[in-house]
C-alpha cells in the first residue's frame, strides 16, 4: 500500500469539508477511497482490477456512485473554482469525449438524459469549458456530442464569472452571442468568420493566448477515463471530470 499514490494532508484539508457527513457507522477512511477513485479514473482501470491496497473495489465504486449522485465532485469544484476570484480573462472551447460501447449499452431518450449524441466519429460526449487566463478551468458542461458551440456557449454564459475579455475561436462568432456577453459587459475577442461581410476586428495578441484551454483539455484527456467514456450515466462521468480538474488545477 505505501507504493501506491495517495493524497496528501494538505490536499485532503481542502477537500474534507465538502465531503458528505458520516451517519452510523464509521465509514472507511476517505484519504484511501478518494485516492483509489483517482487511481482508477486517471488510469482507466474497471473498479474490479483497483489495487487491493485502496480496499475492496466494490466499496471504491460505491463510494464514488453515492458522491455522484449526491452532487460532492461538482460541488468541490464550484467552491474552488469561486474561491479563486474573478479573472480578468477567460478562453472557451469545446471537445467531444469518445463513448466505449458499455457506455452506449443504455442509450435512451428520457430523464436522466445521457448525454451521449450521434456525430461523424460515432456515439461520443460533448465537453464544453471556459478557463481563465492561466488556463485552468472555472466552468464546464457536459453535453450530447452533436450540440453546437453557439448553443453550449449560451448554457454556460450564466456561470461565467464577471471578467473583462472573453477568448473564443470562430465558432462562437454570432452576434447573439456577442451582444450577451456585451450585456455581461465582457469584451469579446474572436475571430469574424468567413461569411461575414464586414469583418470584427479583434486583438491578435491576446487570441494567441488561446492555446491554454487546448491544454487544458489535453490534460483532462490524460485521465483515460475521461478520454474514453465508460460511464452509463451523464452525473458519474461529469464528476469524474469534475475530479480530474480539481485535482489537475486546483489542489495545493
């Protein structure tokens, strides 16, 4: 057990508050059951075949569905995500995360949705993102695969923090979305697309910044059961995303 990764007593300082109060009796240790949770999720292991020094794997698997299903994950991510202050800058984007077929066994129109759509590339998940200046991501949504960046951009415009400049590429270039994020009195800087007649200018230097939600997304992918959806369910595939990213940006 001491050769596996674990969280550290800092990490898990930040994180305890958020975790679920314990009713009856003791439950097992939560430094050891997030820490297989994250070892699972990050090397795309199926719960059965976590390493035995994390405990037994149905408890890991339990532990991470109830949390899930709870809201925790999402919940610690918009507590640190706030707690970081308003950014002067923000960058969004999107990427589609690739369903494995156990993920698609369920397909089905209804409440909960799945969140799983029909593209080009096959069955596959849309992950839509805004990051601020230093790359680290401060709002995301999980969508079907074949939702536009225009109607992805205006669900999450109302949990954008109140910055001063918006990067985007030319997908988001309409001017619905521009006027609402003037209304936000947030600058935008994106490209005009080639239909328009009379092109937008925009500031050149501060697009070239937009790499970092590209990273970002790169590192995301790097947790492989993120890159590659086995989840069922929209809420437990979202909170491993949420995970990822807590863990990734904004843990000491």
């Amino acid at each position: 057990m001491s050769d596996l990764p674990m969280l550290s007593a800092s990490k898990m300082r930040v994180l305890r508050p958020y975790f679920p109060k314990s009713r009856g009796l003791k439950r097992v240790d939560d430094r050891r059951m997030l820490s297989g949770i994250i070892y699972v999720i990050r090397n795309g292991l199926q719960w059965k075949d976590a390493p035995s020094g994390y405990g037994p794997h149905k408890t890991l698997y339990n532990r991470f569905i109830r949390w899930s299903r709870l809201g925790v994950f999402a919940q610690i991510f918009s507590a640190l995500t706030g707690k970081a202050g308003v950014p002067d800058e923000l960058m969004i984007d999107s990427t589609h995360l690739k369903a494995h077929r156990t993920a698609a066994s369920l397909l089905k129109k209804g409440v909960p949705a799945r969140r799983i759509g029909r593209t080009r590339g096959g069955l596959n998940s849309k992950l839509h993102a805004v990051c601020d200046g230093e790359g680290r991501p401060v709002a995301m949504l999980l969508t079907e695969g074949q939702m536009s960046d225009h109607r992805g951009a205006a669900l999450l415009l109302p949990r954008l923090p109140a910055a001063r400049h918006l990067i985007g590429d030319r997908g988001y270039d309409s001017n619905r979305f521009r006027q609402a994020l003037a209304e936000r009195r947030i600058e935008p800087c994106i490209p005009s697309t080639k239909s328009r007649k009379v092109p937008i200018p925009h500031d050149k230097g501060r697009y070239r910044r937009r790499h970092k939600v590209e990273n970002m997304f790169g590192r995301l992918k790097d947790w492989r059961r993120i890159a590659m959806r086995y989840d069922r369910c929209a809420h437990t595939f979202f909170s491993a995303i949420c995970l990822a990213a807590v863990v990734t940006y904004w843990l000491p």
